[in-house]
C-alpha cells in the first residue's frame, strides 16, 4: 500500500476523502501526518495532537476486504490489528467495544471507519508519546511512521474476521466495567453479549459497531 507523510494536517481522514472523491488518490493508500490539528474522532469528536503521536487513515476497496469481514465491525477488525501490535510493546494495552485502545484503565487511541462507494476509509489516532485530547499518552519510545509500517504489513496479510474475533471476545470481559453509547445515550456494558457479527445484545436490543 502507498503511504503519503505530511508535517501536518487539519484531519487526515478529511484528507484522504476529498483526494478520493476527487479522484486525485485511489485505493488502496495511505495517509499519514506529524501533526493533526482538527482530526475526526467518534460521534463528531476531535482527535488532535503535535508531533511523536501516530495520526494515520488509509483507504481499501471493499473487495480487497476480508470476505467474511461484516462491515459492521470493521472498527473492531482494524482497531484489534493494531492492539495485537502495541501489545507487542506494552501488554497492557487492549481493544474497548468497538474502536477505543486502552492502555489498562485509559484510553490512549481510537479508530472511525467510513464507506464512500465501494471504498471503505479507516482512520486512527494513538497517543504514543504525548497525552492529548485530555488522554493520556503509552509514552512509548517507538518512531509513529515505523509503527504504521508495521501496521500496514499486517494489514496486507489480511487475517479473517473469523481469526480476529476469535482472539477478541477471549478479552471482551474487560469491556464488563465499560460504558458505551447506544443512540446518543450512555449504556453499561456489565450484561452485554458479544455476537459472532462483532454486534452486542445490550436490553435485549441488537447494537451494531459502525463508528
């Protein structure tokens, strides 16, 4: 996969949607920025930061995709990749319900996930070495654009949903002292059922991860 580095970026999600729809970049690619100054996060959040942090989205055609992957779910896919990897470094970090790293009690990162087309966009913002966006950071010494190629090699080997969520829901108990938000509302996660799809059955009521 080509991967495009800037210095910085207003959001390198924002970015990589407008070259696409423009038709200047196509899938599959790679964008990656020092610095981030207006990032998307979850429901309209921002997810900024300043150099030594990994701010990075990048763009797969949808056949390109694992065919047993739920789109659905696709937040947990990519953010479970990359939490295989930090764990590599740090074995404390895990994957929240559907798109939240922790690093054990706090949040150091996070991953948004759009289809345009037959395109589908991912975006990932971690706090390596500086605390931002009121999270703390990992304080990991590792270099950002070392770390992404490291992410993108495992990308491209494309593991099945069926493999990864194998090795997810061994972890989903860690979610049971969580929260999530369900229509705009915050849910506890104390009783919620992991489902093959990647989805919760939270109140008898079926939620999907789309984020």
């Amino acid at each position: 996969m080509e991967l495009l580095c800037f210095n910085n970026l207003e959001s390198t999600q924002l970015y990589l949607l407008e070259e696409l729809k423009s038709k200047r970049l196509e899938a599959p690619i790679c964008v990656m920025a020092k610095e981030q100054t207006k990032g998307v996060g979850s429901r309209n959040n921002s997810w900024e930061g300043g150099e030594g942090n990994l701010f990075f989205s990048f763009a797969l055609n949808l056949d390109d995709l694992p065919k047993d992957l739920p789109l659905s779910s696709a937040s947990i896919y990519f953010s479970y990749i990359m939490k295989e990897i930090l764990c590599e470094k740090d074995s404390n970090i895990w994957l929240k319900w559907p798109n939240d790293l922790y690093q054990d009690s706090h949040k150091i990162g996070g991953t948004i996930t759009k289809k345009i087309d037959n395109i589908l966009v991912c975006g990932m913002g971690i706090n390596l070495q500086k605390n931002s966006n009121s999270f703390k950071a990992l304080n990991l010494n590792v270099e950002p654009q070392s770390l992404l190629k490291e992410y993108l090699f495992s990308l491209e080997n494309s593991p099945s949903w069926k493999h990864i969520f194998s090795l997810y829901k061994i972890e989903f108990h860690r979610n049971k002292e969580y929260f999530t938000h369900v229509d705009g509302k915050l849910k506890s996660l104390k009783k919620a059922i992991l489902s093959e799809d990647g989805a919760l059955i939270i109140d008898n009521k079926r939620v999907y991860s789309i984020r």
